[in-house]
C-alpha cells in the first residue's frame, strides 16, 4: 500500500487509531505524557477513560496527516510548517519533540497496519516535514 493508502485506512478508524497512537507515543516516550497537563502522572493505558483524550488525539492526528499528505508539495508544506510551528499550543517544543512524534507515528504505523505499512514512503514524507518543521522551529 502506499503512504495514501495508508492514510485512508488510518482514517477509516480516525478515533480509535489516534487514541492507541497516542498511547505509543507515550509508551515509546514517556516524558511526552508530561507535556500535557491532563495526561500528566497518568498511566498511559488509564487515558482513554478521560474526557479530554477522545476530542485531543484526533485532531492531533488529523494535522500530522495533513502535514505528511502535502510532504511532496515543498510550498504548501513549508506554509503548513510554519502554522503548526506557530500555534500557541506549540510554543516550548523543539525538534527532539517533533522527532519523537514522528518516530513514534512510524512505529506504530508498522505495528498497526504490518506488511501493508509504506515504512520506505512514510520515511521520506517524514523527512520533508521535519526538514520544513527544522526551518519555522
């Protein structure tokens, strides 16, 4: 499958993968759970019991997906770059930030979606966003 497939499929079940993937971000990065105050000093697995953790996740997700959709549109995405940079919600994140994100979205996308992940396609779109996010961060 490739990166849109992927994609597709993901947001088939928008809600639920975007809760587990948060879930393996904070499992892979546990000092990311502390840069949100209402997930802060929670256990990972505990988070969907939260009000909160069903609105959050899918917007985040949403964005990323965004992002990694216009990876091969340099303009579009340097502009989308520079939003998400830009967002108040943002201010204090750096690139290692950024980095685990995408690592941790890489991850468990070969977890999730197995022989059909795009991990090469998915690579290389990560790497046009966080090459965008380097410059606006």
């Amino acid at each position: 499958m490739s990166i849109l497939e992927n994609i597709a499929e993901i947001r088939k079940d928008a809600n639920r993968h975007s809760q587990d993937f948060f879930i393996h971000f904070f499992k892979k990065f546990p000092q990311q759970q502390n840069r949100f105050s209402e997930y802060r000093g929670k256990h990972s697995d505990s988070l969907k019991s939260l009000a909160k953790f069903g609105k959050h996740p899918p917007k985040v997700l949403n964005a990323v997906l965004n992002l990694i959709e216009r990876s091969g549109d340099q303009g579009a995405l340097r502009g989308d770059a520079k939003k998400v940079a830009q967002m108040s919600q943002h201010s204090g994140m750096g690139m290692q930030d950024y980095t685990d994100l995408f690592s941790a979205l890489i991850s468990y996308l070969g977890e999730t979606l197995g022989g059909s992940c795009d991990r090469h396609g998915w690579q290389a779109a990560v790497n046009s966003v966080t090459k965008a996010l380097s410059e606006e961060v």
